[in-house]
DNA sequence: GAATTTTGTTGAACGTGTTTAATGTTTTTG
DNA sequence: CAAAAACATTAAACACGTTCAACAAAATTC
C-alpha cells in the first residue's frame, strides 16, 4: 500500500496550505515567512515554492476560494424588491467576509486587485459575475416598473461595483466602520436621481 | 569654503532622488535594486535607506511631488459649466499623468492605496481636496439651478471619487484604454439620474 | 581650542523570497 | 524486469531590502 506519488503530492500541497493558512491568520501575511510555513508543515522552503509558485500565490491560494464561495452566496440570496434592498442584502454578505478578517483582507484586496495572469484573470472574473447578478436585478426591477424604462442595467451594474469598491478600499485604509452602509447610501442617491432636469423639463 | 553637513546632506538626498527615478522610469521599480540606485548615486545602499528610510518611501519620494503638482493643476482649472463639462476636464487632466507613465502609475496605485503613514495621510489628503473641489463645483451647479436643491453636494463629489479609482483601476488592469471616459460616462450617467419615481411620480 | 556629541557614510551581516543543482524515488518505456 | 525519464524534495546559494557596528568628520559644548 505504498501511497502513489500523486497522493503523496495532493497531501504535500494540503499541508502546506493549512499551514499557511493557520500562519496567515495568527501572524499575518507579511510577518509569515516561507521557511515558518514550511517548518509547520514540515517540508523545505524549496517544496512550498515549488508547489506554489510563490508566496503570493500561496496567499491567492488560500483565500481564493474562500472569497469564491462567499461570492456564489452572495449571488443566490434571494432578497425581496426592491432593488435597493436586494443590494443590499448582497453587499452585506460578502463584506462581512472581509469583516470577519480584517489584517488578511487588507492584504487581499491589495494583491488581488494587481495580481498578475493566471490570478488577475480570476479575481476579474468575480467581479464581473458580482456585476452580472446586479445587471439581473436591475433588469428585473425595470420589468417591475421600479426603475425607467431607459436605465442602462450594464451602467447601474458598473457604478454598483464602483461604490463597492470605494467603500472595500476605504474600510481598508481605516477609514470606515460599516462600508456596506456606505455603498447602500452612494447607491440610493445613485438611483433617487440627481438631475433638476426631470423634475423641470419635459 | 568646506560645505556645512546640511548642504552635502540635501545634496546627496537629491542625488539619491534623481538616480531613483531615471532607473524607476528606466527598469520599473521591482527591477530597481536599492544597489542600482545606490551605485547610480555613487553612495552605499545603507546611505540611501538611510536618507529615505526604504526603497517604497523612496518611490513615493519620487512620485508624490509630481502628483501634488498634477493635482493642484487639476484643481485650479476654471472650465465653463456645465458641471459634467469642469469634471471631465478636471479627471482628463490628472489620469493624463498617469497615462504618461504607465508602468510606474500602476505601482505608485498599488502602493499609495496601502500605504503606511505618513504617506497614508498624505494622499488621502490629495484625495480629500479633490472630493472638496468637486464638492465646490456641485454647490456651483446647485446655484445655477443646474441641479436640484435637494441634491447632497458632498455625495455627489464622493459619487465621482468612487468613479475615479474604478476607472484608474480598471485601466491599471489594462482593461481601459480611456479611463477618464468611462468617469465622464458613469457620472452622466447618476446626473441624469435613474429612478423613474420622478417621471411618475410628484 | 580641546573634549564631547551628533550624524552622514560605509561595508559587513541578517533574514527574506526565490533559484538551482543534486538526490532519491516513482513512473514510464522498451 | 531493466533502462530511462519524470519529478518531488532538499540544502546550498543568490539577490534582495534592511539593519548594524564602526568610523570619520562636522557641530556643539565647555
């Protein structure tokens, strides 16, 4: 019963992520040192590079999927209209993600939002999917009637997912409590309207 | 005619900054080594963290000044209303002095996003007084009954900074050729407001 | 003006992430 | 089953940013 060498491997790569995991958490990313990850889990500092790559890819790694699974969460939640509820609910979700680990998240959002190929491609992917599910919503509430009938879903989606961001970053650098309050407020003015032009013209 | 310690020391200081920043804009700034620059400056590399504390500050050293320059610039403008009109040619240009340098751009982003103080500070200023001159702008508008009354100035101008970083990340990412347009499009686009309540309703 | 303190400068050294050459074992090939 | 190829693993080495002890020279003190 000698263990295939693919096995060996899957166990190997394991290892190393739930010791960089537990790593990451206690001490953070930067104070993590590969040869720490790699006495924890046993192996040389060589094997954790060559199964990762690089240290940062071991953190996209680890928090990827993570990020993924509360992402696909936030996009199944079925929250009653209107619109504004909806997101809401969405961007609470996920931002409690980041809530719940501040240090790490901090660091997240820095390297995910300049990683390099394959990486970028993924987080670019996320949000676009975060993008699509609001562009749905936005189409359903225009359906309803909530919204006007010449509102471009793809642009209500895109400045959604500025707000999201602004306020993701601001938190980040301290300067927020509650960021998903902040995107709730920015996307109510966003849909109140703000043109004297509807209410004087035509 | 011995020079006095000051003098050699802003001497050397400036040295050390012009060399920093031929080979940033030469080679990048990870393909910049602290000897690269010290060898260029013809001094140890111990000197040129001594002066600027790490290879980071330098960066911001080399790029804050030309920022605030670009900034004040941008702020000064005195484009004609409409608001959509001064805010386009206020982000055309500052992303110009991105656009210019795109490679150091996208690390000086990186970096001042997720910087430690007294940087931190500094550029959250630079946000700041921008927020403050769109803010001005928006109370402008308002007055001239370009806008409704009840409009929040201060939401308006933090509308239009979370547009800015989306499209500077966007383009950081290499996703847009013209940032400053996607701004100009996003901010059109929540003047004109979306919901229909002011169509139907009142 | 001598003694003392301050400080700009340096080269060596530290810990870092990563690379590399060598090794032993597994897998594949013939 | 033997020969060959593939490959996970490691220790040593590398270049990196940064620190440090030592030094020399300028500034300060008395």
């Amino acid at each position: 019963m000698t263990p295939s060498r693919d096995e060996k491997k899957k166990i190997t790569r394991q290892t190393i992520l739930e010791a960089a995991r537990a790593c990451f958490e206690a001490e953070g990313y930067e104070a993590t040192s590969v040869r720490d990850i790699a006495s924890a889990a046993e192996v040389s500092a060589g094997s954790v590079i060559h199964h990762f790559g690089s240290k940062r890819e071991l953190l996209y790694a680890t928090l990827f999927e993570d990020l993924e699974t509360t992402m696909r969460e936030a996009l199944s939640l079925c929250t009653s209209p209107p619109l504004g509820a909806q997101l809401d609910a969405m961007t609470r979700h996920i931002f409690s993600y980041y809530l719940r680990r501040p240090r790490l998240s901090r660091v997240l959002l820095k390297e995910s939002l300049f990683a390099e190929e394959p990486w970028a491609s993924r987080f670019r992917e996320q949000t676009a999917r975060l993008h699509g599910a609001v562009e749905a919503l936005a189409g359903d509430a225009m359906r309803r009637g909530e919204l006007s009938p010449v509102v471009d879903a793809r642009m209500l989606a895109m400045a959604y997912v500025s707000f999201y961001y602004f306020a993701l970053l601001a938190w980040a650098q301290g300067g927020h409590e509650d960021p998903a309050r902040l995107v709730s407020v920015q996307m109510a003015q966003h849909l109140r309207g703000l043109s004297s032009a509807r209410t004087t013209g035509g």
